[in-house]
C-alpha cells in the first residue's frame, strides 16, 4: 500500500480557495483605491484652488475698492486682509503699482515689512498668477496666487494682492482618507477572508471527508461512510462516492472470492502451473510446481522461463508464445528420472496485446511408465503366445505331412501340443485373472484364517508331491508357537504360497532344502520361504514381481512357467494390505517373504 504523503498547510484546498479570494479581494481594493485616492486627490486638490482662487479675486476687488476710495488708510487695508485670513491660509500681501508693501498679515515670520519694497518677486506687470511651490523653510506644498487690484473703474491695475495658502493641508486631509480607506479596506479584507475560510471550510469538509474515504478504501477498509451536508453538487457528490465505495467493496469481495478460489485452485491441482509475465519472468508457481520441479517461488520469482525449464538454446520467448503442441522436460534428482509434460498458453488482453504466459506441467512419468509397460506387455504376450503356437505349428505340420502315422512319433507330438495348448490356457488364465485384479471385478472372499494350520496344509501336500515323485527335496518348517490368525481370501492365498512353492522348488537343486518360517512382530504374521537355487542377480532383485519378468528366460519356458506368478501374488498380497518382498544372493539361493496383517485369538473366545 503506498503511504500517504504529509500534506503541508498551503497545499490544502480550502487554504487555496481562502488565498485566492483574499488576493482577488486585494486586487481589487488595490484598483479601486488607486482609482479613489487619485480621484480624491485631483477632487480635492481642484477645489481648493478653485475655491481660493474666487476668494483671492474677491478680495482683489474688495482691495480695488478700498484703494480706490480710501488711497492713504492703510488700516482698512490690513483689517481687510486681517478678516480675509483663515486657517488655510498662510500669508497675505498687498503691494501697490510701485512695488511698496501696503499691508501684510503671515502665520510665518516674514522678513518683508509695510512700507518697504517687495522681495517676493511679485511680477512686476502684476498679472493673474497661480503656482504650487514648496516651502524652502519647511518643504510644504504651498498654493501661491497672485491677483491684480484694479481701480473702480476696472481699467487701472493699482496694485496686486499676493496670497499664499497651506496646499499641503490638503494632502495630509487626502492622506487621512486614503489611511481611513487603507483601514476600512483591510478591516473588510480581514472579515472577507474569515468567511473565505470558513466557506472554503464548508465547501471542503465533504471532499476532505471522501479523501480519508479514499484513503480508507485504499486500506481496504469499507466500514464508514462520506457524511452528506446537502443535496447540492458536492452532496450528489458524496451519495455517488458512497455508492462507489459500496460497489468497490462488492467488487473486491468478489475478486477476493475469485483470487482464494484461485488460490485453492492452484494449491489443490494435480498438475504444476507457472505463470510469467510478457517477458517470460515467472511470477506465479504454485505448490505442485514447486514440489515437481523441488523449488520455491521465492527462488524462482524473476527467472526466466528458459532457464527454469531448461529450453535457453533450444527454445526463444517467441516460439514459447507460438507453441503450439506439447514440451517434454526430461529431469533427473537424486538418480530418480522424471518426464514432464508442458502445456503453454498465451494471455492476452482483449486489444490482442500479449500479457504473459501459463504454463501447465504433467507429471507424464508414471504414464510413460505404464506406456512402456503396455507395450512390453504386449511384447511379451505376444511373444510368449507365439512361441508355443510356433512350436504345435511345427508339430501338426509334421503330423499332417505324415508323421500321424508313425506309432512312436505321433503320441509324442500329441502330448507335445497338448503341452503346449495347456500352457497357453495357463497363461491366458492368468492374464485374465490379472486383468479382473487391475479392474477391481475380483472380489477377495475374506475369512478367519489360522496362517499355521494353512500352512502346514500346503506344505503336507508338497510332501507327499515330494514323495510321490520322488524328487528328493526337503522341506523344513520352522513356525512360531502362537497361533496366528488372518482375515483373508483362503485360495487366493493359498495361490500365492503355491506359486513361490513352486518356484522354490524348480529353481532348486536335486536335493536340495526348503525353509518355510512363520514368525510374528506386534502387528504382522511373515512367511518367509527360503531355498537353495541359483539365486537373483542383484540388479533384477526389483523387477521379479513384474509382469513376463524372468531371470533365465530359457530354463523358465523349460520348466513352463508363464512369467506371470509371482506378478499375481504381489497383486494378492497387496489387495490383503500386506506386503511381498524378495532378498536373494546370486549363487546361494533366494528368500521370499510376505507379511500380513494379523490378530490375536484367545481360545475362549467364541469367534465362529
């Protein structure tokens, strides 16, 4: 699962929406301040001097007339001056014609006195002048104004009158409001961006309630729900992410379902699975892979197919994807040979783009096993029937040519051929019998057998055999004092001891000693029957219980075995749950053994 980064305090969203609104806001206040100081400012600025101006020219007349009328008082003048006088106003200065200072009045100490000469560089055509200029005393902004006095009669200039007023008042009254403005501005920008982030709150709680949501569904947790604040977009918005939610959860309890279901699968199949990605890198191999090929998946995660398998030189990645038929892997561990049998199959995306690769491994061994074994089997059949056909063929041949007449021949060719025909039946009896066990259609007849009574029954008819036809053999028994007692089929048992009897004896010695022993352990009842023939050569010690299998095949068909016996009995042995082995040194003669699983009996049990 990735982890979630630390998220910082400017990348949240409602931190963003707050920002923006404050900036736009800003921007805003910023254009229309601009806009409304400089208007302020030209408004106020004009208006003052406008206003001044009309003062300044009515004062001008006003002079006119008192000079006109009154030329010599010049405390009407400075009286006049004196009332004209307010708080903007800094300095007032009446000159005449000639350039002599008739009265003055300044809020400034002035170096200029009544009655003398003007130093102000009034113009000296005493024209309408306005100038902005600042203080060389203090740096203020001053409004400067001169204004001609002319004569009642309007057509004499008799003087000027030079007014000089406070300009930068002005300014600091505009500062003000702009500074009332600037506060009332960031007093509103202030509030504005409260409500921003508390909209901006509003607005993302939701969101940053489906992104823990989120965040939780990637944990794989589905357990809570995105909380609904309305049925605006953003609250059609968490009922969809809710749903969302829920069909994810439904989907990944299906896929879940779907990938244990795999799992089991894999894990229970009988045959290995590999699965690689586009590039041929295992990704998947499931137990039986693993024990079949004697791996793990972390040894093998990322290894090439070719190289797992063995096929890097005779196979490329494009012909593993072309395959079509069947691969087999021949291996070899710890001695014991293995074949498999690999199936391939593309994966591919609906689009055709290639995926990956599966590849399917059957253990094919014990098939190829059983393979070899049907076609030696039916080698050997055909061989062993062919032999005596061959050989009654040679002999009614010869009958039919003549020899039926012949007094001496013909009963020997007869018995011959009927020999023959006797040793077919034989073996045809006992392939049918092994095909009825193989198919399971041969039921085991099963009862309480005492093993020391049932043995010393065959051995007692072997004897008088023995002595009948004076074979010279001994037979020597050597059994446990218990009483043992077997659930078994009484005649196929007795079948299988007939059988190894019979062997022992063939292979034998004139002469020779038979040893049958009987003993027990906690849970078996063994008979082991011992002679004194020539023995098994080590290496086929594990192939005599196999089908048609003979150590001397010549002196077998001499003796007219069928190759089948011994074959019959494993099959006998291992239907009763018990068990049939061979021990044998090459030259001193061979040992038979086979156990049974038995009971204890007490005598006073009643048990039949």
């Amino acid at each position: 699962m990735r982890k979630t980064k630390k998220r910082h305090f400017f990348s949240s969203i409602h931190v963003k929406i707050a920002t923006v609104f404050t900036l736009l806001l800003l921007v805003f206040v910023e254009i229309v301040g601009a806009i409304f100081i400089r208007g302020l400012e030209e408004t106020t600025i004009n208006n003052f001097e406008t206003t001044t101006n009309e003062q300044v020219e009515m004062l001008a007349n006003n002079l006119g007339m008192d000079l006109s009328e009154h030329p010599k008082d010049t405390g009407l003048i400075q009286q006049r001056i004196i009332d004209f006088t307010k708080n903007n106003i800094l300095e007032v200065r009446v000159i005449n014609n000639k350039g002599i200072i008739l009265a003055a009045t300044s809020k400034r100490q002035s170096k200029n006195n009544i009655g003398q000469k003007n130093e102000y560089g009034i113009l000296n055509d005493l024209i309408v002048h306005h100038a902005v200029e600042r203080d060389p005393q203090t740096n203020r902004r001053i409004y400067t104004n001169v204004q001609p006095i002319y004569s009642t009669s309007g057509d004499t200039v008799i003087g000027a009158v030079y007014v000089e007023s406070d300009l930068e008042r002005q300014y600091e009254q505009v500062l003000q409001t702009t500074i009332i403005f600037l506060t009332a501005a960031l007093i509103a920008m202030g509030i504005c961006l409260i409500i921003a982030i508390f909209v901006s709150r509003q607005l993302t709680k939701p969101i940053d309630e489906m992104q823990k949501q989120a965040q939780k569904i990637a944990r794989g947790d589905y357990s809570s729900k995105v909380k609904v604040y309305g049925n605006d977009e953003l609250g059609q918005l968490g009922e969809t992410f809710n749903e969302l939610s829920d069909r994810v959860e439904e989907s990944q309890e299906v896929l879940e379902g779907e990938r244990h279901r795999l799992d089991s699968i894999l894990r229970h199949m009988t045959d290995g699975v590999i699965a690689t990605d586009r590039r041929g890198r295992i990704l998947i191999i499931n137990e039986m892979a693993q024990q079949i090929m004697n791996t793990t998946l972390e040894k093998v995660e990322g290894t090439s197919i070719l190289d797992f398998l063995g096929w890097r030189g005779t196979y490329r990645l494009k012909d593993l994807f072309a395959q079509e038929s069947s691969i087999f892997v021949h291996r070899e561990v710890d001695g014991v040979q293995t074949i498999l049998k690999a199936d391939l199959s593309v994966i591919r995306q609906e689009n055709g783009f290639v995926n990956g690769l599966v590849c399917v491994l059957h253990d094919v061994t014990e098939q190829e096993k059983n393979e070899e074994e049907r076609r030696n089997f039916v080698s050997n059949v055909s061989h062993e029937l062919r032999t005596p056909l061959t050989s009654m063929r040679s002999y009614l041949e010869a009958l039919n040519d003549g020899a039926w007449q012949d007094p001496e021949l013909a009963p020997q060719f007869l018995k011959v051929t009927q020999e023959e025909t006797e040793r077919m039946i034989r073996m045809i009896s006992d392939l049918l019998n092994l095909s009825r066990m193989d198919a399971g259609r041969s039921p085991l007849n099963l009862e309480m057998i005492q093993l020391n009574g049932m043995l010393n029954f065959i051995l007692d008819r072997f004897d008088m055999l023995i002595e009948k036809e004076e074979l010279n053999y001994q037979i020597v028994r050597e059994f446990t004092r218990r009483d043992l007692f077997v659930e078994a089929d009484k005649d196929k048992l007795m079948q299988v001891f007939d059988n190894i009897l019979n062997n022992a004896m063939k292979y034998s010695p004139k002469g020779g000693t038979i040893t049958v022993r009987l003993i027990e352990t906690h849970s078996e009842a063994i008979v082991a029957i011992s002679d004194e023939g020539m023995g098994i050569p080590k290496k086929d010690l594990g192939k005599v219980f196999d089908r048609f299998y003979r150590v001397d095949k010549a002196r077998s068909r001499e003796m007219g075995g069928t190759g089948l016996g011994l074959a019959i009995s494993k099959e006998v042995i291992t239907a009763h749950g018990g068990k049939i082995w061979v021990d044998s040194t090459e030259g001193k003669g061979s040992t038979f053994f086979i156990s049974l699983p038995y009971e204890t009996f007490d005598e006073e049990e009643d048990w039949g």
